[in-house]
C-alpha cells in the first residue's frame, strides 16, 4: 500500500493517539458516547453552558439570553443537561419559587472545550465562507 492512503474508506489511522477508535462515534442507539454528544453538541446545551459560565441564570433570564428558545424546549434541555451532571439546579424556598441554574464543575470543563471550538470557529470563519461561496458557485454553474 502506498504512503498516505487508506486501507478502505472506514478505516482511520491516527499517529497522534493509537487507542483512538472513530468507531466510538458510532451511530447506533446504544452507544454512549454518540448519545453525550449529540446531548451536548445540540445549538440549545451550547449557548446554555456559554451563557452559565461565569454565573448561575435564573429561568427567565436564560430564557431573555437565547434568542429563539422555546420555554419548553429551554426546560427539556436544562433537565438533560442536569441529568448528565453539567448543570445544577437550586431551589430556592421562596415566594415566588426561585431556581438558579449553574454549571458543575464537570460542566465547565465542557465550557472549555466549548471555548477551543468557539476559538477555531472565529479564526476560520473567512475561510469557511470563501468554500462555501466557491461551492455555491459551482451548484450554480452545473445547474445552468
């Protein structure tokens, strides 16, 4: 086989890390690590974790923070994100109710990866967009 390629399409070698598997991303129903992120991964838990980072946020105030949530859709994904250990959830034994909400210390750790993404994001945006315009223009041209 020569250098630099592939024994089949599903094979992935890393000389970075041997006991990497990309199998481990793997789509069944049961797999675990593929349940994590898609939990974590989806647009609500980010801006969620982004937004509790350096304080606890009551209900609304999350609400007031996410544009475009839905007060359900905020609800179901605080309560994943409580049942996976990364945010907390206090109640406060006042009138009215009072809850806060803040990340674990689990739940930073993920903060700084979100960080690292958010970084690579903002330091490749004009490249992404210069593809994406030169992929466009080619749909354009094979469709004329």
């Amino acid at each position: 086989m020569e250098d630099g390629t592939f024994r089949s399409l599903s094979y992935c070698d890393s000389t970075v890390d041997d006991d990497y598997d990309v199998r481990q991303w793997d789509t069944r129903e049961d797999c675990e690590v593929r349940q994590i992120l898609d939990r974590i991964a989806d647009k609500w838990s980010l801006l969620v974790i982004a937004l509790l980072d350096c304080q606890s946020l009551r209900f609304s105030q999350l609400r007031r923070e996410i544009d475009g949530v839905s007060q359900r859709m905020l609800s179901v994904t605080l309560r994943h994100l409580e049942r996976d250990g990364l945010v907390s959830r206090t109640v406060h034994p006042v009138v009215p109710p009072r809850v806060d909400y803040a990340l674990t210390p689990l739940g930073r750790t993920l903060h700084q990866t979100i960080k690292s993404l958010v970084t690579w994001t903002e330091e490749h945006q004009a490249e992404i967009a210069a593809a994406r315009a030169d992929y466009d223009a080619r749909q354009e041209m094979m469709e004329a």
